[in-house]
C-alpha cells in the first residue's frame, strides 16, 4: 500500500495543475482497519502488547476548502479492532504458567477495541484530468469506548503458595491522536467522486487499570510476578473505500 501511494504521488508531480480551484466536498469511507506495532503483538512477556486485530473502520470525511489547492479537511470514524481470540488466550495461559506455576489457570477475556477516531489537519490537492490526489497530516483525539479486559484465576501457584486473581478492566477514554492520510479521487461527475483512501493513525493510547500481580519477596527483595499492562498504544494503517459529492 506505502509503495502504491508513492507511485501515485510520483505519477502526479509530473503535469499536476496546482491553479486549478477544488470543490468543496463531503463523503462517506468504509474499510479495514489493520493494527501495527506493539497494537497488533500478541506476546506475553511485552507488557505493551495489544493483542489486536484486523478489523472494519467507517465514517464521514470531508474537506474545505479557502485557497485554491488548500482545505481543511476531517475524517470522523468508527474503528473495531477485533477482541482475544483462543489463540490469545493460550499465549496468555503458558505465560502466567510460567511465571506462576500453577496446578490450574484459566484466562477470560470479553469485551472489543471500539473507538471513534476524530482528525484534521490541513489538506492540499494535486489535480490531473480528472484524479485528484489529496495529501493530509492530521491531528485530532481517539474516544474509546472499550478495550478487552481480561481476568486470570490461578490456583495451587508455587510462586504464590495460594490461589490468586488478577483482572485487567475494559478502558473507556478519549486521548490525542495524530496521523495522515493519502487519497485518490475520481471524477464520476462534476459532483461526485469515487475515492481510495491510506490512512495512518498512532497514539501513546490510554491508561489500562490493571489489579497488581503477584508480590514475591526474594531475598529480602519484592518483585512483581505476572504481566502488568499500565498503557496500551494505538497504531493503525487503515484502506477505505467511498464516494465524495461536492458542495
């Protein structure tokens, strides 16, 4: 995708129209959202891993614009990115099973990452015929409404000498958020475009309350036995699909 944008941003250097003045234009974009970085890892012993997925984005984007080839352009979206799967929660079971050596583990894990992504940021235009490349950095705010949330029991530990239960809550926030996005318009009319979309959204993500694990005392030294999540970073690259209508 990263190389397919550049082709594109090459092909319109060459006999772009920087006089030409754009439309003004409202839309509507649905596609994957695809979890990268630490957001998509799914490793137990990375207290930053997201254990994250593929999933569906779809909203409204628009842009405005005050000079010529020059907007402010928005994109406002809901992101699913997918909840623990079996896979997950074994990964999860053979790290506590480590850590705890327990005689019996169980890992629960409901909930999903839902969050509305809201970015803008100021937008220039390239115009060829009748493509219209729109380049955009963004910024904005992430409001998540849920995250996974986790509880492990584990009994007969020979670290804990007893029977233990350590949750991770489902977090709802809003935190700051930046990005960019790459898109490619069409003309199907003087008003309506078919339009492709790149986005890129990160963020340092949101607090995770997690209970505290295992206090272990060793040699006259406590250590924290167990994984413990304190921040859950967001990053994502996302391709959407739509249609734009000009105002």
């Amino acid at each position: 995708m990263k190389r397919f944008f550049l082709l594109l941003s090459i092909t319109f250097i060459v006999g772009i129209n920087t006089n030409a003045q754009v439309r003004s234009y409202f839309g509507f974009l649905g596609g994957v959202s695809t979890p990268t970085g630490q957001f998509g890892a799914a490793d137990y012993y990375n207290n930053t891993a997201g254990f994250a997925k593929k999933g569906v984005t779809f909203g409204i984007d628009g842009a405005v614009y005050f000079h010529k080839n020059w907007a402010i352009g928005a994109t406002i979206a809901f992101n699913d990115q997918g909840e623990l799967t079996n896979n997950d929660a074994t990964a999860l079971i053979l790290g506590y099973d480590n850590d705890f050596k327990p005689t019996a583990i169980t890992v629960t894990g409901v909930n999903r990452y839902h969050y509305i992504s809201a970015l803008f940021g100021p937008q220039y235009s390239f115009t060829k015929g009748a493509f219209i490349l729109d380049l955009r950095p963004s910024f904005g705010f992430l409001s998540i409404s849920s995250t996974p949330s986790l509880q492990i029991d584990v009994s007969g530990s020979q670290v804990l000498q007893n029977s233990s239960e350590i949750k991770q809550a489902s977090v709802s926030k809003s935190v700051f958020g930046y990005g960019g996005t790459v898109g490619l318009r069409y003309k199907l009319s003087e008003k309506v475009c078919f339009v492709l979309h790149g986005n890129y959204i990160n963020s340092n993500g949101p607090n995770i309350i997690t209970s505290n694990p295992a206090q272990v005392t060793t040699n006259g030294h406590t250590v924290a036995v167990g994984r413990l999540v304190t921040k859950q970073p967001i990053s994502v690259i996302q391709t959407t699909f739509g249609m734009t209508f000009g105002l």
